[in-house]
C-alpha cells in the first residue's frame, strides 16, 4: 500500500510467525539499518514530528497508529512502514498493550524534526523513565 505523500506499507508476506530478528532482517531487505528497538507503553501518544532522513518501522509486536495528513495507517507485528523525509505524523495506541518496533533510516541514525511539544519522543520517555 501506498498513500499519496509516499508513505509505503508493506504487510508481513511469510507463512511463520514474525519475532524480532525476523523483522530485523526483513528491514535489511529494504536496505535499511536498525538504530533503535523501542517499545512503548500502552495508550501511548507521539506528538507531531517529522525524520530528517527516510526512516522505516519494522512492527516486532502489538498495534499502533501513525497519522498522517492523507490518514491514519494502523501496523501491526512484523508490518513494515516506510515513511519518506518531512512527512509530519503522529503516532498512538488506541489499546491497552504495549507496541514494540525498530526504527531505522538507511544511515542508521535518528534525526528528528518536532513540530509540537516534544510528547512521546526518545527524549521524554527517557527523562519519565528516570523519574526527572
């Protein structure tokens, strides 16, 4: 699938279940490298932001949500989202479990333009996990 402003799902095409490597290795498939295994929690919210870098999303485990101007895109386990340079979205559980995934881009690093508070990002889960 594939929306107007170059967002590219693509569902997990094998026949056996999807785990982390698994999905690991699909990503590398489109040439992309790993640099984040993430889970967040349970009703999680992402505040709008934008990758400097196409970035790619290999689902591991449980459902989200990334919406886009065009329209929500909802992923699940091994679901690959590949998301263009400058394509603002937000990204939510609407459910009571927890969503793991890795993040990539084809360099490897994470670049990130925020367009809102900052909410959900690498940072401030981090700082709500340290207790500050």
């Amino acid at each position: 699938m594939k929306l107007p402003n170059g967002v590219t799902l693509h569902k997990w095409p094998h026949t056996f279940a999807p785990d982390a490597e698994r999905v690991a290795d699909e990503m590398t498939r489109f040439g992309f490298a790993s640099y984040d295994l993430q889970t967040v929690p349970p009703w999680f919210d992402r505040s709008r932001h934008s990758h400097d870098e196409e970035e790619i999303r290999g689902a591991v485990e449980g459902v989200i949500t990334f919406h886009f101007d065009e329209g929500p895109v909802t992923i699940e386990a091994g679901d690959i989202l590949i998301i263009p340079a400058g394509v603002a979205h937000e990204v939510k559980t609407h459910n009571p479990r927890p969503f793991s995934a890795y993040k990539g881009s084809r360099s490897g690093e994470r670049r990130v333009t925020e367009h809102g508070d900052g909410k959900g990002s690498v940072e401030e889960l981090a700082r709500r996990e340290g207790g500050a």
